[in-house]
C-alpha cells in the first residue's frame, strides 16, 4: 500500500485530529523536488481542513483559516508574531501571564526599534528631496521600511534595513522610470549613463586616514560617469543623481563595515547597471509590440525583478566579502535565481491586469497565455503550479546550504525571506502600486500600534 491508498482509507469526514491535519498540511510546504507524497499529503489535508471548518469551534477555526489562506513556510515571521501572541491571550484556556507578558514586552522593544529606524530614514528621504520633481513615481517609504523588516526585523540589523530601504525605493522609482516615464532614446541614454564606467581607477583607495566627504567629493567620480544624462529631462537627472548618491553612501559603509577586502561600490553599480539593462529590454519589447516566450522572459525577469540587486547589498552587508561567492550569485539556478523568479512570478500575479492597462510589458501570465494558446486564468494556475516547484528547490537549496555551510546563513535567511515578503505584498493585489488596506495594516500593527502591558503580572 502506498500513501496515496493511506490518505485515500481515512474518511475525510471522519477526520478527528485537527491540529495532526494542520500540522500535515503545514508539513507539506517543506517538500523538495521529487517529493510528490508531500504533494498528495497536502491535497489530501487541504480537503479534509475545508471540509471540518464549519464545524470546529472559534479558536481552531481560525487557526485553520490562517493557514489554509497562507502556510506558515510561507509567511513572514516577524509579521505573524502579534497574530499569535493575541490568539494565545484570547482563547488559550491555562495562560501563563508570565509568559505572555514577556512576549508582549519583547514586541513593544523591538517595535521601539523600529519606529527610532523608521524616524530616521524618514529625515533622510525629507532631506533628498527627490520627490519634489517626480510627479509621476510612487512615493513608498513606508512600504519600502516595511520591507525591510520583513527580511530582517532583529535589532542589531538597523543599519542594514535603513540600507534595504534606500534600495527599495530606488528599485521603485527606477522602474517607474522604465515603465511610464521615459521615451525610447531617453531611456537608452539612461542605461548607458548607468552602466559606463571610467576605467582609470582599477582598486578603492584605502579609507583609513580618509573622511566620508573626501570620499563622497573625491575618488567616487572615478567610478561613475554622469555625462550622459546632460540631454536627459531634468526629473531623470535627479534620478541618476539619487541612485548615484545612494549607492556610494552605502558603498562606503560597507567598506567602513568590512575593510577594503572587497570593491562594493564595483559589485553594487554592476547590479544596478543589470538591473537598468533588463528594464530597458523590457522597454523595448513594448515599444515593439513583441511578445517573448515564458522562457525568454524569465531569463530577463530575473534581473528586472530587482531580487538580484537586494541579494548583492546584503551578500556584501551581513553575508560574505568572498569575490569568487558575490560574482556566482543569480547564476546556475542558485538560491538567489530562485529568489528572483519567485519575486517577479509574485508580482505579475498581483499586478497582471493593471500594468496591462497602463501599458507596460506582457507579464509572465501574458506570456505564457499567448504562447500556449490557453486562458489567462489558465495561465494564472501555471504560474501558481511554477511558484509552488520553485518553493520547493528553495526549500532544498536551504538544507543542502546548512548540511554544506555554502553560503553565510544570515544571507540565506534574508534572501529567503525576500520571496516571503513579496508573497505578502501581492497576495491580495499590488500592495506597492497600490496603497492597499492589507499594508497599510501591516504598517499600523507592526510600527505603530504597541501592546498594552498588564501593569498586575507578577515577576
């Protein structure tokens, strides 16, 4: 007898072991590739978990609708921590209020936490004043903060998600830029302007000795060249200016962090050079009308979903100064290709139909859709089907790392979590594009709203 004739001899409707059927459906989110019993256990508990919902009392009910509308593998951890914390004060029957209370105190720290993160980058981005001239990008500083709590909440990682934060609004108003902004010539002129790079300067000058300001007025220029955006609109220059800025700010702080060991500033302005280079290839696409197969569009995707340039700032962040593992990284179907395909299929399924509309490039839907000649609900249901297969080499990619030690864990952790938080984003529709009640809600319960401490718990 094999397991499908198992799952198949138990009576669904007789099912009794609710949290085994919520533990076997969360299980089966672990499955690698070739694991097609975990599949069979997780359709099997799917049913059976739809089936008994009417019929459990409040507090398992809601337990099992939490999962079955995300599985926990799935779900960003930080951000499920004050759900859980209020179900055990709610309806567990022998608190600890000990315990309860400790949690409560460590949400409201790290909470604490944030807020003085989320003040600061908030004075930054007032100081840049780069929203003053466009009009037509997405101010999201605090979705781009939420962001970075997503993949690291841990207080000792501030800096680092003041970093993230930098990176994520640049990556948005890039490719506001790419999407409903520049012309066809502008454009090329400004991926041009972004990937030319003055040879002269072969290594970093060592910052001992040197001030930020000597830095930032001096040996930058010899790695950045502006002069093709002199005939580019003004609201474009200010672009270039930013990206330009930013990414030696945060170049040189990772040096300061790091030593000179490795050339940051080289590996960050080659991600950013990728990343503008497949935006404009999808710009060309559809200034042509053209529609790529699955297969080409994905290979471009990769680059364009912005996944790449997060996974090099945190490789050089909180990973590792090794050029040899920074160089591989988006390569040979690794850890952070996944990552990368993974974002973008989560993004066009939140997003499909309205950049549709706006006129930006055929998704991944659109594609597969026009391709194979089927349906977009059709193409819908594939994508799903992709995202599911590419979780599960993920899930592989993490336990072959930690049996291997091939890459730092802090690294592994972050970038996983990459492909978590833009299932939450999107989950609901496009939680970027649009200021949905979903993020905005996230934003109240996470950074603003604290736990009331029960000032009577005994120590």
């Amino acid at each position: 007898m094999n397991y499908a004739d198992v799952f198949n001899a138990v009576s669904i409707t007789k099912c009794s072991d609710i949290k085994g059927l919520l533990e076997l459906f969360e299980a089966s989110y672990l499955a690698f590739e070739g694991e097609t019993i975990l599949d069979e256990a997780k359709a099997f508990s799917m049913e059976a978990l739809r089936n008994v919902y009417p019929t459990l009392d409040l507090n398992l009910a809601k337990e099992v609708a939490h999962a079955l509308e995300l599985p926990m593998h799935w779900r960003v951890q930080w951000f499920d921590v004050k759900w859980r914390i209020t179900m055990y004060e709610t309806y567990n029957k022998n608190i600890d209020k000990r315990f309860l209370e400790l949690a409560k105190l460590n949400f409201n720290t790290v909470q604490a936490i944030l807020q003085k993160d989320l003040r600061e980058i908030s004075r930054w981005w007032r100081n840049l004043r780069i929203m003053e001239g466009l009009n037509f990008t997405r101010d999201r500083l605090a979705e781009s903060f939420l962001c970075s709590v997503g993949l690291t909440y841990e207080p000792q990682y501030s800096c680092f998600r003041k970093c993230l934060t930098k990176i994520t609004t640049m990556i948005l108003i890039i490719d506001d830029v790419y999407d409903v902004y520049g012309s066809i010539e502008e454009l090329e002129q400004f991926t041009e302007a972004v990937d030319r790079y003055c040879p002269q300067v072969e290594v970093l000058p060592s910052f001992f000795g040197e001030s930020l300001e000597g830095f930032i007025e001096g040996k930058r220029l010899d790695w950045w060249d502006s002069s093709k955006t002199q005939d580019l609109p003004e609201c474009m220059k200010t672009c270039f200016q930013a990206l330009y800025d930013i990414t030696n700010e945060i170049a040189y702080d990772i040096q300061e962090l790091n030593g000179w060991q490795v050339q940051a500033l080289l590996h960050l302005r080659k991600a950013w050079a990728g990343f503008c280079k497949a935006l404009f290839v999808e710009a060309k696409w559809y200034n042509k009308g053209y529609s790529p197969s699955l297969e080409e569009y994905l290979s471009n995707a990769l680059i364009s979903s912005g996944a790449i340039v997060i996974s090099i700032h945190t490789m050089l962040s909180v990973g590792s100064t090794d050029e040899k593992t920074i160089n591989l990284l988006g390569k040979d179907e690794d850890l952070a290709y996944n990552i990368s395909i993974i974002t973008r299929l989560y993004n066009d399924l939140g997003t499909s139909m309205a950049e549709k509309e706006r006129g930006d490039a055929p998704s991944s839907i659109h594609c597969y859709a026009r391709e194979m000649n089927v349906s977009e609900k059709e193409a819908e249901e594939h994508i799903k089907n992709m995202i599911n297969n590419t979780w599960k080499k993920i899930n592989g990619q993490c336990l072959n790392n930690q049996s291997h030690n091939l890459l730092p864990c802090s690294f592994v952790k972050v970038t996983t979590n990459v492909a978590r938080m833009v299932q939450c984003l999107y989950q609901f529709g496009d939680g970027f594009g649009i200021q949905d009640r979903e993020t905005r809600n996230h934003i109240i319960s996470l950074l603003i709203e604290p736990f009331n401490l029960d000032k009577t718990a005994k120590d």
